[in-house]
C-alpha cells in the first residue's frame, strides 16, 4: 500500500484489560513477540532484536502505557527491571502459507469433496485465511483447548493408558480423523485423515494435549512432527513430551471498559490481509460500502472538512482501497475496491453462554470439529467487539466467484449452483419476486442458529447476481424469524472507468502534468497511474459499471428471469495474465509493433491481444488448457498476415501440446481430461469429469493434450485391457498419454475372479480400487497404497474364511494365493491397541 504498505500490512490484534487494540508499529510488534517466550530485560530485549537501548525504551513505555506489556521487579533489592506481555493475540497477518492459494481455489471449487454442510463453509473459511495470510492460531488453540475442556467430564480422570483410549474415541468421533498409539513414553501418536487434515493439525495437535492434561493432571506439549502423507491421504508422527505448565498472562476483564472504542477494519487487499486504522478513512469506507458515492456525498455523510476528505481518497485510490468510476458527464464516484473482513466497532461482551452452548452441540455430534470452530470463532470475534458478516459474505461472494466462473454466465445457472450449496449448509432458496428481484432463504430447520448461513448465501446471491449482469446492486434484507428475503432494488446509474473524451473530471490535472512523484498524490488520476505501477504488479479490481446499453438488455432479460452471458465481466478481477508454462523456453512473442512482450502479460478483462510468434530452436505446438481440453493456438491464427488474434476473459497459460494417438481397438473406449496440473492416482480413478475421445477431438480439432492430460481406458462387455500383466484382467485403467498407446483389448477368460478392493492399491503398477478381475488360481501380488500409516491387511472368501496376510514394510506388498472364489482384501489401522 504505498509508503505504507509494510505498516498496515504487518500487525498484531491484542485483548489487553483496556479492550481490543491494534498494533501497527513493526518495532512493538516485535518486542511482543519477543516477551511471548518469557519476562526479560530491556538489554536483553535490545540484544535479541539488534537495536539501541535508547531506541527501546520509548516503544517500552508506550506499550506499558497501553496496557500490552507490564513492568515489574522480581527482587525488590535489585535494579534489575523486566518486562512481561499482559495481554494475548487474537489476530495478526502473516506470510501466506506455502500452497495455500492453489489449495484455497480446489477448496471452493469443490466444498464438499471433504466436508459437509456448515463445515464445509468452515473449511473454506481455514483455506481463505491461509491464502491471504490472516492469523487465527491463538483463536484456533483456544477453541481445541475449550473443546477439550467440555469433555472433561466424558472422559474422566486415570493413568495416561486408561485415558488415552478414551480420548482416542472422542477425537474420532468428534473430528472424523484418526490416531494410532505408536509409543506411552514418550506419548508417541500416528495421526491420519484425508488431505485438509494436515492444515488443521495445530487444533487436533492441541486438542489431545488439553485432553491428556485434563484427564492426568500432567501437561504435554509437541516436541517434534514428522509427516509420512502420500496422494489423498495425511498422516503425521506427533511426538509429545513431559513439560511445566506455563500460565498465560492474566487479564483482569472485570475492569470498566469505555465506552469509546478504538475502531479498525480487517480487509482484504489485493489477497492479502490489512489493517485500516485512520477513523476519517473507516468513515468513508462505511459511507461508499454498499454503493458509490460522488464526492459531495462522501463529505455529507462523513462530516469532515471537503479537504481532509478529498486526501484521504486520493490516499486510498492508490493504495487499492476505494476505485473510481465516471459517469457519462465526467462526475467521478467512488466505491469499495477491497473486501472488509471484519469491523471492530463494539465493546467486549463476557457473556459465555454461547460458547457454553456451542461447545455442547460439538460435543454431542458426530464430524462437528469443523462447524464447530467455525461458530467458535464467529462468536469469539463477535464477542470482542467485531462484526463478521462482512467476513460470511467475502466466503459467499469468493466461492461465486470461482463457482462462476466455468459454464454459462446468467442468472439461472447461478441460482443453481446458489441451490446446491444452500441445501448442503440446511437452507433453502426460491425467487420470491422478478423485479425487483428478491430470493427468500429459508432455513430447514426453524430451531436451529441460520444467521452465519444465511450470511454466507447473501454474499453468494449478490456476487452472482452481479457477475450475470455486469450491474451495481444495492442488497436489502427483511428478517422474520424463521426466514430472510434479499432484494436487490437498484440498479446504479451508468459507470464506466474512463471520462468520456473531452470532459473534464471535476477540473483535476492529468497525471502526465504532475512534475514529481509526491506521497500524497494531488489528483485522481496520478494515484490510479501510481496504484497500476505498484511493486509485484499484482492484478487489482478496478472498477465496476453497467453501460446504459446493458441497463437496457438487463431489464428485458429479467422478465424472462435470465442473463446473457457471453461477454460478460467478472465484478471483482477486471485485469487477467498471460503467461507461459515450463517447457515454453525459446518462444518469443511480439506485439503488433515489432516489440517483443514479456511474460506474464497483464491485460485488461475482455481486451484483444494480437501478437506473432516465433522460435529461438526447434519449434513446437502450443496450446492453452480451457475445461479439461487443450486447444492449440492455431485456432486463433490470421492465415491473411500471420497474427494471433485472441480476446482474454480468464487467466491463460501458454503450454507445450502434443497430438495423441490412440490405439486402434473397436473394443476399448478412451475418455480424456487435461488438468492444470499433476493429480494423484487415486483422484484421477475417482474423478467423473472425462470427456469421450470423440467430442474432445472435435472441439479442439484432434486430440491435443499436455503433461497434464490422463486418459481413461474401459474395456466392452466380455473383453479386458491387456497390459502384458498374467494376473490381472483390468476392465478400466486411467493412464498418463505416453502409457495408452501400449495398451490393447483381448477376450475376458472364463476362468476368473473377482478381488473386491477396500482401500487403493497398485497392480503391476496400474491403481486400482473397487473390483480387480484375477485369473483363477494364481499368486497374486499387490502393493497397498491408500496409507504409509500402520496396518493390517487381511483376505475374507465367500465362505466367510479370513487370512492375515503379511505387509512387507520396504514395498508395503502382500502376496496371497487365489482359488476359485471371490476374496475381499480390506485393511485396518493398527497402534498398540
């Protein structure tokens, strides 16, 4: 942001006995962070941050002031002063986790791939906070530590091995994960679950650490972790030693808390976490949020001086905070850029009865961890002062936005999806009026708590709706007790983010006329050209209008209650890249003028990029990856003068691509799917999405594919997939594209049977899960895969007959003998007990 994009982008929130304050100063920060292992001494505090003890004292006062550290003397003889913090972080930024952003888009891709209803919100909420760098960890121990505490009672008190096993059950059936006992001393667990379970390993880590203490009356902390995952599964080896207990420092909330609260909002800019402090600027922020405003309208409802306004939008124009549109006269207004995540406007509350309440729903349902840190931490927050429901809405309008962003782009197919995931959170969506138009969101069960849920599907319904129309809506709602009706009234007046030619824009200079780059910019349009040339050049949202063109296709398009889609804009990412893959070396691109463009290219939504292209080496077909089908650039070539033509309205990446030739086998069929990248075995069996040979071919004009691209093979009736293999007689493989082309079909024995498969493993290094067809009496030999976690494998026949069989721990391979019946092979994990 600016000057200041380090300030507000690096803080710390504190509950202190004075209430919730911010931390912005990167050195108070620090020092804070510093007293977080134990009280010291200002020397050795100065010592460990490498800075002047002049320049420390200053920043010792002033947190003492505030009430986040205390000063005391632990012998009163003696000179010696030491500091300790009096107060304990609720949230803070940090840097992204490693990851998080890919994890984060398959999350709301796919919300229900591993969870359900409200805790798949949940998740989506965990994966959001990681991708934009927003620290919940103290929030996150402190529900695993409450939670722990609420089954006290359950699990009783007795030796570490009586306890253990109780805690065992509990956690099971409470997260939906696993843990095996691999070693009492030390407490050595072996933790498993599917792939989102290594990403909430600090909550079930100290989850069995509060239990452990509770139920022995000795406390345990992580003294090391290793992870042994492999594909869709996460396990890790958590070893827990013998530690003292370290009170947290006490904060005596019984003080009187004034009324006057120091606000701040937590947004997102740009996908990253920030602070806003400034009050004049929380202000404005809260005047444009739901619509933009002209200037004379911010100043009327913000009540400051026209000058003191008027800076501080210029300041947060550049900084990505607030974006501008014109009006077709030239009047510039201006309106959210950013996405408000919460808003601390309140005093603390303590009441704890909703925790109380919260904590018994969790304790009594099955797989409730995750709905229940999410109601957790809304009530937390809510608690201390914050309003969430902007944070419930930037989840809904986030999860359109990647919902919307395959298939037709109208109303109706966004209320669709709208459905779905309403249902899956236990409510109900119906349209209750056209114009204007109003969906009414009703809650399944009447009795139980609907409004994070509802929130959620506000912020869905108001992001698709604008993503369909390309419009600026204004979102009312009406409650009743047991439903909530969102109208969206008004549709704004026509804005486009460039003057019109020839008028003047409130008579503010051009930018080109400024002779220096000044802090605080003197005009709208030199901090727009600041905010396009900021370090990173990340893409940004920069405005969003609706022409009157369009207000007139939409109003003749909502009497029919749908949208048209073609050329429509995504609301909140109206500048997209070009860039090139790995593989991509020695290609050159030139622009229309002979000047080469280098990569990543940012372009604007919609906008049209003609360019050459040419070879330093060997050339090489090149495509780009849209809908799981690769399609080469010569479908956008000019045969006229040589040129690619091409308009972007998504993010694009150039690819090395190959043409695929498939067997010539009448009994084998062969589905494709090219992916953004490598998937494990086990989704690639399990995934549904394959398009047949023939219509891949024919939309991109043969079948072109990539590294990325895996190819299902299914044997007809009485036939199988012949892989050279003596055993198995596969009725479907899913390969890579330089694995097919060796494949081929043969006639189905008579003499076979059938291996039911609980869990995933490899058959001559082919995956396979479900039913495995093995010729009858033979020695078979299969390596399991679902898990590197400890177990046992057994064989079952028909007859009921079960044999252990014998996992060698190099190859993880079991090797049995099959007869003439049909066997089932499962697994069980395994621990001392």
């Amino acid at each position: 942001m600016g000057n200041q994009d380090e300030y507000l982008r690096n803080f710390t929130v504190l509950l202190t006995e004075k209430g919730v304050v911010p931390l912005t100063d990167p050195l108070q920060i620090s020092v804070y962070n510093e007293l977080c292992s134990g009280s010291k001494r200002p020397s050795d505090i100065a010592a460990s941050l490498g800075i002047p003890s002049s320049s420390l004292h200053f920043v010792l006062d002033k947190m003492t002031e505030s009430g986040v550290i205390i000063r005391f003397k632990p012998d009163a003889d003696k000179k010696s002063v030491y500091y300790s913090n009096l107060a304990l972080k609720i949230a803070g930024s940090k840097q992204p986790d490693e990851g998080a952003e890919e994890q984060c888009r398959e999350t709301f891709t796919d919300p229900s791939r591993y969870y359900s209803g409200m805790s798949s919100v949940a998740n989506m909420l965990d994966c959001y906070a990681a991708e934009i760098g927003l620290s919940l960890d103290q929030l996150r121990a402190k529900y695993a530590r409450e939670l722990a505490d609420s089954l006290k009672i359950d699990i009783g008190a007795g030796s570490l091995e009586d306890s253990i096993l109780k805690i065992k059950e509990s956690f099971a059936r409470i997260t939906g994960f696993k843990f095996s006992i691999f070693a009492l001393n030390p407490l050595t667990l072996v933790f498993e679950g599917d792939r989102v379970m290594s990403s909430k390993m600090d909550m079930l880590t100290e989850f069995v650490c509060r239990a452990v203490e509770n139920a022995t009356g000795k406390t345990y902390a992580v003294s090391s972790t290793e992870e042994f995952s492999s594909g869709e599964t996460s396990r890790f080896k958590v070893v827990y030693d013998r530690v003292d207990k370290r009170p947290e420092p006490y904060i005596n909330m019984s003080l009187h808390q004034s009324a006057e609260v120091d606000r701040f909002l937590m947004v997102d800019l740009d996908g990253s976490v920030g602070l806003i402090t400034s009050p004049v600027q929380i202000d404005i922020v809260d005047a444009v949020y739901e619509r933009p405003l002209c200037i004379t309208d911010i100043v009327n409802k913000v009540e400051a001086p026209r000058s003191t306004v008027t800076s501080n939008i210029l300041r947060m124009v550049e900084d990505g905070v607030i974006t501008v549109f014109y009006s077709e006269s030239g009047t510039a207004y201006y309106g959210m850029s950013c996405s408000i995540l919460m808003k601390k406007s309140r005093p603390i509350n303590r009441d704890s009865s909703e925790i109380h309440d919260i904590m018994s729903g969790v304790r009594s349902k099955e797989n409730a961890f995750m709905e229940g840190y999410l109601l957790y931490l809304l009530s937390s927050l809510k608690g201390l002062g914050f309003d969430t429901d902007y944070m419930m809405v930037v989840l809904g309008a986030k999860y359109m936005r990647v919902a919307g962003n395959d298939g037709p782009r109208n109303f109706d197919v966004f209320f669709g999806k709208m459905s779905d995931i309403a249902k899956a959170i236990g409510l109900s969506l119906n349209v209750v009026s056209i114009y204007p138009l109003t969906i009414g969101i009703t809650s399944d069960d009447p009795e139980s708590e609907m409004s994070p849920a509802m929130t959620f599907v506000k912020g869905m319904a108001h992001q698709g709706l604008e993503m369909a129309s390309n419009g600026i809506f204004v979102r009312v709602s009406e409650d009743t007790p047991a439903d909530r009706k969102v109208s969206f009234k008004e549709i704004y007046p026509a804005l486009s983010m460039t003057p019109m030619e020839g008028v003047a824009v409130e008579g503010l200079p051009d930018a080109s006329t400024s002779k220096s780059k000044k802090k605080r910019t003197s005009s709208v349009k030199t901090a727009l050209l600041n905010r396009s040339v900021k370090e990173g050049n990340r893409p940004t949202r920069t405005v969003r209008y609706i022409t009157g063109f369009v207000m007139v296709a939409f109003f003749a398009a909502i009497l029919v209650f749908g949208f048209s889609g073609g050329d429509n804009q995504d609301t909140y990412a109206d500048q997209l890249t070009v860039n090139l893959a790995e593989g991509c070396d020695g290609v050159l691109f030139y622009d229309e003028t002979g000047d080469e463009i280098q990569m990543p290219l940012v372009v604007d939504r919609q906008q049209t990029v003609e360019f050459t292209m040419t070879f330093t080496g060997e050339p090489f077909d090149i495509g780009v990856v849209d809908n799981g089908m690769a399609y080469p650039l010569d479908m956008y070539l000019s045969e006229e003068d040589g040129t690619f033509t091409m308009t972007i309205d998504e993010n694009i990446t150039f690819q090395p691509i190959t043409l695929l030739d498939l067997p010539d086998d009448e009994n084998l069929s062969y589905s494709l799917y090219t992916f953004g990248s490598s998937v494990s075995d086990s989704y690639a069996y399990s995934f549904n999405g394959y398009i047949p040979a023939d219509q891949y071919a024919e939309v991109v004009g043969g079948l072109w594919v990539t590294a990325g691209t895996v190819v299902s093979v299914t044997a007809s009736d009485g036939m199988y997939i012949d892989t050279g293999s003596q055993e198995f007689l596969f009725d479907r493989i899913v390969c890579g594209v330089d694995e097919v082309t060796d494949l081929s079909s043969a006639d189905l024995p008579r003499d076979y049977v059938n291996v039911h498969l609980e869990g995933g493993f490899e058959a001559d290094g082919w995956f396979a899960t479900g039913v495995l067809r093995v010729t009858e009496d033979s020695t078979v030999s299969l390596r399991f895969v679902s898990t590197n976690g400890p177990v046992s494998i057994s064989m079952v026949t028909l007859g009921g007959q079960e044999t252990s069989l014998v996992l060698q721990p190099m190859d993880r391979s079991v090797t049995f003998d099959i007869g003439d019946e049909d066997v089932v092979i499962s697994y069980r994990h395994v621990g001392i007990y």
